[in-house]
C-alpha cells in the first residue's frame, strides 16, 4: 500500500464514523424530545416520566427548608436552618453540647478556639459549630441534644419561606 491510498482509507474511516456519531446524535436527540413529551403527558399508569425516574432513585433537591424551634419556651425562627442550629445551641450552652461529644457529618458537632479547617463551620462565641448538613439532620441532631439534656423542645422542618408555625 502506497502512502496516497493510506490515506485515502483514513479519510474514508473518518468519515464513516462521523457519519456513526451524527446518527446516534439523532437517535439520542429524538429520544430526549420523546422524554420532554413524556413528562408533560402520564402514562397508561398515570405516571409521568420526571415521577417514574424518581421512583427509581433519581430525585433532585427538595424546596428550601428551614427550622422553628422552640426550646424551654423560648422561639427560634431564622431563615436558615444552619443559623436556627446555631442559635439553639448558643441558647442551650455551647460547653455542655460540646461535653456530650455529639457529631454532625462525621465532624465535632462543637469546636472551642481555631475555626476547623474545611467549611461548614459557625461561630458562636469562642466556639465553631459544625453546620454542613442537610436541614433533616439538624432536627434530629437538635432533638437528641434536648432529649440529652431533658429540655423541653419542639423543632419542626418547615418551608422556608412560610410563616413561622409556633
């Protein structure tokens, strides 16, 4: 084979695999349109395909939650979650959470003196409260801390923008 036909075939390979791409790009286009089409129509079920796939495991991210606490009497209403836990445990009493060596994401729940490296981290007076959680696990991190410590408390997940419940 000389060089001239050598490439000759290459160019021909090329072009067959372009062509192969550009087809399947269709069939992919074509399938994507049906599941746009899908969605806004249910099935024999009556489900509709964005349901279907969460059924199967796929979800997204839920509307934004927030929590309303009261503790001992006292409300706690803040826009974010993070910022409620923050407050119910200054309210509460850093040191004495920090002495029952509760654990948020694997990290101390309370950290006395240099902010901990990585972020997710509140301050609260001389101590970091460790905040990178979703609101779910807030609550119930804040419900054991008042279970622990007998304080009368009601910690609700509420949508964010929602009027406070208590």
């Amino acid at each position: 084979m000389n060089l001239d036909s050598e490439v000759k075939r290459a160019i021909a390979d090329s072009l067959a695999a372009i062509d192969l791409v550009s087809e399947l790009l269709g069939e992919q286009r074509r399938i994507l349109e049906k599941m746009l089409q899908d969605e806004k129509q249910p099935n024999e079920a009556g489900v509709t395909t964005v349901s279907a796939l969460r059924y199967h495991g796929y979800h997204g991210k839920g509307p934004p939650t927030t929590l309303s606490i009261e503790i001992n009497g006292r409300s706690i209403a803040e826009s974010q979650a993070a910022t409620g836990l923050v407050k119910a445990i200054e309210f509460i009493g850093p040191d004495r959470v920090r002495g029952m060596g509760f654990k948020l994401g694997g990290r101390e729940l309370v950290v006395s003196g240099v902010k901990p490296h990585g972020r997710g981290y509140h301050r609260c007076g001389d101590h970091w409260i460790a905040t990178h959680s979703s609101t779910a696990e807030k609550r119930s991190l804040l419900e054991s801390v008042c279970r622990r410590l007998a304080l009368k408390a009601s910690i609700q997940q509420v949508p964010r923008y929602a009027p406070s419940v208590i």
